[in-house]
C-alpha cells in the first residue's frame, strides 16, 4: 500500500511540489516563534509529525535532509544503494531496481516526477552524499532554519565548507547542504 502511495505522490509532484513550497514558505514565516519557543524544543515534536505524514506519502526514511523537491517528489532513501544522484547503471528493462526487481527504479520515478515539476530541472544538479549525523531529525525545522538564516551566515562558518563544497545544492536545495547550526540533539 506503501509503495502505491508513493507511487501517487510521483505522478503528482507538481501538486506537491505546489504544497511544500507553500509550507516551506509558512515555516519561514513562524521562524521568529519558534526562536522564542527554542528549536531543540520543537525538534522531537516536528520529528514525529513529519515521521508521519512523509513517511505515509513518500515512505520517508527520516534523513533528516530532504531532497524531494530535486528528486521528483520521490524519496532516494528508498533506493537499496541510497544513492543521492541516480539512477546506477543497473537499471533493468522497463525501469525496474537491480537489487529488487519487483520495485521501479527510484531514480527512473524522480527523473518522471521531475519532468513534471516547475522547478524540475533541480534534478541536473549534483547533491552532496547524505550526512548521517541528521539522521531522525527534521528536515522541515532545518528548511525553516536554513532560509531564516540565508542572511545571516557570520556564525555559521563551520557548516560553510560543506555548503561551499556544493553551491548548486546549496542553491536549490539548502537543507541538503545545511549551514545554519543544529539544536541540541532530542532524545529518543
Ligand atoms: S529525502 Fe530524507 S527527509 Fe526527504 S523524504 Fe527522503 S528520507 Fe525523508
């Protein structure tokens, strides 16, 4: 059932592309309340909603830095190899995954998704591998953060090596790149 609704979000990304820029744009605008409550606070809490709902749409894996919007609405985390750019060489015919031939390629689904989306071409752009260390966290929180924070790096120096690693994933999708300090790390 999973996999069918991943599947649905595919076909329609421009909708949901639609809809995260939106709520993207509305956790912007909360940023100064959520200084005042404390982003750690608000971590577990965000945490579990987003396990929720992204993991019923996009079978989300937690990452903690989503790419979706640069991946066709389709999450990459579910790619067996977890690549971050794709799709591998492996492909086989009709488009399934080499590692598992009953599942489409996540790759061939985010370059169809792609092809949808407003902002599609994201996908030409090379995405830095995945930083474990945001594993469980929330990828919305650090979208908020990260944009509230694009005019005001001074303090932010130590994540800028990463960022200024990968300008074009930077660009388009900062959350992938972050430069804005993490909270305190909530307890499971
Ligand atoms: S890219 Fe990461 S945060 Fe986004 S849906 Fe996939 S696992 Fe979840």
């Amino acid at each position: 059932r999973m996999y069918r609704i991943r599947l649905m979000a595919v076909r329609h990304s421009r909708t949901f592309e639609w809809i995260y820029a939106r709520l993207e744009n509305a956790l912007v605008r909360l940023h100064p309340l959520f200084v005042r409550i404390g982003y750690d606070r608000l971590e577990r809490p965000f945490a579990l909603a987003e396990r929720g709902v992204k993991g019923l749409l996009f079978d989300c894996r937690m990452c903690g830095q989503c790419v979706l919007s640069s991946t066709g609405m389709c999450c990459p985390m579910n790619c067996p190899k977890q690549l971050r750019n794709g799709p591998c060489g492996g492909v086989r015919p009709g488009g399934f995954c080499e590692v598992r031939p009953d599942m489409r390629c996540v790759w061939v689904l985010a370059w169809d998704g792609a092809s949808r989306m407003r902002g599609g071409e994201r996908i030409n752009n090379v995405l830095p591998p995945v930083d474990r260390r945001l594993q469980g966290s929330s990828a919305w929180l650090r979208a908020s953060r990260e944009r509230a924070h694009q005019d005001d790096l001074s303090p932010e120096r130590e994540r800028a090596a990463l960022a200024q690693a990968f300008p074009a994933a930077r660009k388009t999708e900062p959350a992938s790149a972050p430069l804005a300090s993490e909270p305190r790390k909530a307890r499971h």
